[in-house]
C-alpha cells in the first residue's frame, strides 16, 4: 500500500565499504523496521539509485554546516529576533516525534540540491539542528 508519492534521493559517504553500503541500504529501505525507515516503503514511489560522495560536517550548533559531494549544501544561522536583529534561542520539544525529540530552531540560510533526479533551493526557510539516535 502506498500513502504518497515520494523520490527518495539516498546519499551514503563513499568511504563505507560494501559491507556498510549493503547494511545501509536495507536499514533505509526498511527491511529491518523501526522509525522513520519503516514507513519509507509506504511514502516512497520514486527511490533514486543511491549516491556516494563525500560528507563534510561543520557542527556548531546553530551556526552548523554540511556538504555532500557537490550534490548538496546546508548551512545553517540562529533565528533573528525581527525587531533588534540579535540571534534568538528557540528550542523544540516533541514528546512523541520519531525523527527528533528536540532540537534547535534555525534559519537554513541555505538549502540545495542538485542531482540528474532532482534539484531544488530553498533558502531562507526555516530548519532544525538536532542529535539523533536511532536504534531498533
């Protein structure tokens, strides 16, 4: 049963071995179950072959950054309290959220994706800088 009519575009740092490729591959495609893998199969119509490439993470909370290959690019500021301009502190609890509990507000300054399948930019939108642990 399908509920949507998602592409999915995977990227996997090109430093796995196939061995991590493979296991991957099946956690994603939610052969082994546990959120938010497992409703992948349900939402998921147009999976793109997965694509490896290098990941450059620049964590500094609020201010974090990330790249992958030259597909992809993120970076990320605090949000801006419209009257001063100063940086706000803005946190999100989700009791019950299954891809984070809680995380820190952002503005994604910049947001970008081009691929054969897909391209978009996004930026200026809001975002979500967060820990995640995920185990089944």
């Amino acid at each position: 049963m399908h509920l949507g009519n998602g592409t999915l575009g995977l990227f996997i740092d090109e430093k796995a071995d196939a061995q991590q490729r493979d296991a991957l591959m099946q956690i994603t495609s939610g052969k082994h179950g546990g959120l938010p893998f497992e409703v992948f199969p349900a939402l998921i119509t147009d999976p793109i072959d997965p694509m490896f490439v290098s990941f450059q993470f620049d964590l500094r909370g609020r201010d974090s950054t990330v790249t992958m290959g030259d597909a992809a690019s993120m970076a990320f500021e605090p949000v801006k309290n419209p009257v001063t301009g100063e940086p706000e502190g803005i946190r999100i609890q989700h009791e019950s959220g299954f891809i984070f509990k809680e995380a820190d507000v952002v503005s994604a300054k910049t947001c970008t994706l081009s691929t054969d399948r897909l391209n978009f930019s996004w930026p200026d939108k809001a975002g979500f800088v967060a820990q995640i642990k995920y185990s089944n």
